[in-house]
C-alpha cells in the first residue's frame, strides 16, 4: 500500500482520535513554549534570590566558628568600652559638669553598687536631683544621652517649683556599669 493511501484510509477510519492526538501535541507545544519562556526564568530568579537571602541570614556565608569568633571579637570590644570601677568619681565628675555646662544645680546625689550575677560587672545605680529652666533640664538630657558612657535611665521625675512656675525640679536614677577587679 501507498503511504498516501495509508494515510487516507488512517484519516477516514480514525478521525476523531487523530483531532484528539493533534489537539494534544498542539497543548503540549504550547505549555513547553510557555513553561520555557516564563516559568523557568522565573523559578530561576526566586532560587536565586532564595540563595541570596539565605547568605544573608547566615551572615555572609560565614561558618559558625567565624561568627563565633567575631561575637568574641565583639563582646571584648564591648566590655573595653566599660570603664574600671576607679574611674565612679569620674561619673559623678561628669554630671556636675554637665549641670553646670546646662545651668543647673545638681543636687542630693546619692549611689548604690550592685555586683552583676555571673559577671566582672558592678552596676552602679546613681540618683540626683537638679534644679533649674525647663530648657536647660532638654539641655542635660540631650547631653547625657551624648555621652559616650553606658547609661540606662531607670526613673525620671518632673515637678514645678517656684510661685511663677518657670523652674523645675528634675529628679533622675540611673544605672551605669563598671569593671570590676581592674586596677
């Protein structure tokens, strides 16, 4: 037989599963086109920004001993920055500056030191008064938080004094730490 006859006497005996084959090569070229043209780059990019994130996350690709060591790096770094316990007179040296730089009376300055649990470190909790416009109270404020020491403030309290109303009084706690066994 013929190929063209075969053909012929294929297509009047099987028509309908021949459409049905050709509709279906024809699906399938189109979502390979698709799926080449749009999906692959697409899923591409997010995998390689999900690498990307996770590089990231992981701090650059470092292993954990290098973060490690960069934490130890950056916790002897940290601790420098604490000053020894001589140096508490310095503290208080400090604010009487900063008051008098401010215009500001500083008053009944009181202190307690704490040893901190599992640590070289003594907090010293200092506590004091100051008098004077409510300006120069933002002016010791701005400049406390200005200085290099650190400081936490535990309590702030504001109260007018005077019959006008124009001074206040500002009483103040704060903490601030100290190394301990450093001479």
């Amino acid at each position: 037989m013929a190929p063209g006859a075969f053909v012929r006497q294929l297509w009047n005996g099987h028509r309908v599963l021949l459409s049905v084959a050709g509709l279906l090569l024809s699906a399938n070229l189109i979502l390979g086109l698709a799926l080449q043209a749009y999906l692959v780059p697409t899923v591409n990019s997010r995998e390689q920004q999900l690498i990307r994130l996770r590089t990231e996350l992981r701090g650059g690709g470092d292993s954990p001993a290098q973060l490690l060591a960069q934490g130890e790096k950056d916790l002897a770094a940290f601790r420098e920055r604490i000053p020894p316990y001589r140096e508490f007179t310095r503290l208080v040296g400090d604010l009487q500056t900063l008051a008098d730089d401010s215009g500001l009376d500083l008053d009944q300055v009181s202190y307690e030191h704490k040893p901190e649990k599992g640590s070289d470190l003594l907090r010293s909790t200092v506590t004091f008064t100051l008098e004077g416009q409510y300006r120069d109270i933002k002016q010791f404020i701005h400049a406390l938080e200005q200085s290099s020491r650190l400081i936490i403030v535990n309590e702030i309290g504001l109260q007018s004094v005077g019959q006008e109303g124009t001074d206040v009084k500002l009483q103040l706690s704060l903490d601030t730490f100290f190394r301990t066994g450093v001479s």
